[in-house]
C-alpha cells in the first residue's frame, strides 16, 4: 500500500488560513493521495513541533505568522529568497533534512507577468517596509525593474530596506508617506504592501491622482479583495491586481516540492477561495 503523502500548514492562530483549501483543490484535480492540513504551533514549542512532524514522515509545510524567522533558522539549506527576505514561507523535509524558501516574491511576481507586460528597466513605488514589502523588493528586483521608491510611515525602515536590497541597477529611494505625491507621475507600478485597508484596518489614504497614465496598481490585501485602494486606482483608470492572485500563486512551489505536480491557478480555484471568504 502506497503511503499517504503529509503536508500541511503550522501559524499560531491558525484558523483562517485558505492553504488547506487551495492545496485540497489541487489534490483533488491531480487524484494525488494526500493530506494538507491546519496545524496549530504554540509560539515557543516551534522547533519540537517541526521535529516532530519529520519524524512522522511529513514531507514539508507552509509556515505562517509568528513562526516565518524561525522556520529559516531551523532549516539545515536555505534559498536565495527565503535569505535576502529573512523568513521563510515553506519547508521541505527530505532524507531527515529540512530545506527552505520563501515563495511569497514569487507568488507577487507570477501575479503580475500573469498580466503580460515586460517590467525589465521599469520603476515601482512602493507602499510599507514590513515583511511582505522584503518580499516584493526581492520580487521586483529578479523582474528587473530599474528603480523602486519605497515609502514608509517610519522612514528609518524604508532606509534599512533600501540598504538591503538595493544593488547597482536596482536603486532604491526612501522617502515618508508624506512625500508620495511627487513620485506618483514617474510609476509604473505602485504596490501597497501594508495592511492598511485590510478588513478591521484603517484604509490607505493615499490619493492615486497624478499617477503616470497607465500604471498597474497592486494590492498585497485579500480581504477585501476590492480594497478602496483599488477601487480608487480603479476610477481613475488604471488596471489592478489584488492580494489573491499572490496568495494562489505562492502556493505552487510547496505543492509541487511535496507532491510532485505542477499546479494551475485558474479562475474556478480563484472562485472557490472568492465563495470561501465571503462565508467567514
Ligand atoms: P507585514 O509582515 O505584513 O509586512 P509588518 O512587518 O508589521 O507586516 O509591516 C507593516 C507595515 O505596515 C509597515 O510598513 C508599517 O509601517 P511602519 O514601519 O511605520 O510601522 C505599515 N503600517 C501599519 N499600520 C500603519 C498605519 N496605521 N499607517 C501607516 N503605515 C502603517
């Protein structure tokens, strides 16, 4: 009897995430016998927790808030994402040993060259300089954009970011939220990275008049998966992408580390997750 292959994914709470849902999705569409479940790790019990889960023949699982450092740090190898990013999203357990990455960039930028343009030499502002903003500066920096200004309620954290990330053709500006409206004009692409906007959140009070005709706007937020962010980018013409896309995305390479197939993101996996949140 062939052996049912365990993955799942560990946060502390745990509850609301989607991944059990999209990877069930996947399992289903590939008749793959498997399991992805929700496993809830107390902060401070992270490294037995994971031990444990080797020991009992998991092949790997995502990693969400607070347990992203750790999981970097308890992995034996290490991408070049999940290090420059400084956290880790996924983990795979092979022969005894735990491998990490981070697919939250690439999950941000197979979102955006799902829409077709050639980012190569172009310039991006972007919003916050938390976690997720590290991921996108990664993401934007392997698409080859140019130039990127980030923005930040603390500025000293857009500075350190910029420090980071930035390399000899990849420049980055920190500047305050206060000063957004002078860079607007030159965007191609701006990015909210904050959770400002999210449900429960204040919005992003951030005026988009100026905006360099035809820029795409990007929202990292789900919930809403129209923020008034992008529905303000909206009016006034400008293409949108939401925090959706991203999330669906991300989830492609733990899938495939742990069961061995390649995964689409289609608009009836998108629609199921879309019925699911409008439930809770
Ligand atoms: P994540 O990992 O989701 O990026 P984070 O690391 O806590 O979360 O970062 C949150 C980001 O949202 C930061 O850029 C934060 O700005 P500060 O660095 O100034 O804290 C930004 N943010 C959160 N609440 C905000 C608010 N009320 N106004 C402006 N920015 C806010």
């Amino acid at each position: 009897m062939t052996q049912k292959i365990k993955a799942g994914v560990v946060g502390w709470p745990i509850a609301h995430s989607r991944s059990p849902l999209i990877h069930g999705a996947w399992l289903e569409t590939f008749g793959i016998e498997g399991s992805y479940e929700k496993l809830a790790i107390e902060p401070g019990t992270f490294q037995a927790r994971i031990r444990k889960l080797v020991a009992e023949g998991y092949v790997g699982v995502n990693v969400t808030i607070p347990h992203k450092e750790a999981a970097l740090a308890i992995a034996d190898e290490r991408d070049a994402a999940s290090l420059a990013i400084g956290a880790a999203n996924t983990l795979v357990f092979k022969d005894g040993k735990i491998w990490a990455t981070n697919t939250d960039a690439f999950g941000f930028t197979e979102y955006l060259k799902s829409k077709g343009r050639d980012w190569a030499g172009k310039r991006a502002l972007v919003i916050g300089a938390g976690g997720a903003a590290r991921a996108v500066l990664f993401g934007l920096r392997e698409l080859g954009l140019s130039h990127v200004d980030l923005a930040n309620r603390t500025v000293d954290k857009a500075r350190v970011l910029a420090t980071h990330f930035a390399t000899d053709t990849f420049t980055i500006t920190p500047l305050a939220l206060s000063d957004i409206a002078g860079f607007l004009g030159k965007a191609d692409l701006v990015v909210n990275t904050t959770s400002l906007g999210m449900v429960s959140q204040p919005p992003l009070e951030i005026s988009l008049e100026g905006l360099k005709p035809g820029a795409l706007v990007y929202d990292l937020v789900y919930v809403p998966l129209e923020t008034e962010f992008l529905r303000k980018a909206k009016a006034l013409g400008h293409e949108t992408l939401d925090g959706l896309g991203m999330l669906l995305h991300q989830a492609r390479p733990g899938f495939e580390a742990w069961f061995g197939a390649r995964p689409q993101v289609t608009e009836d996996l998108r629609q199921r997750i879309i019925d699911d949140l409008k439930e809770h």
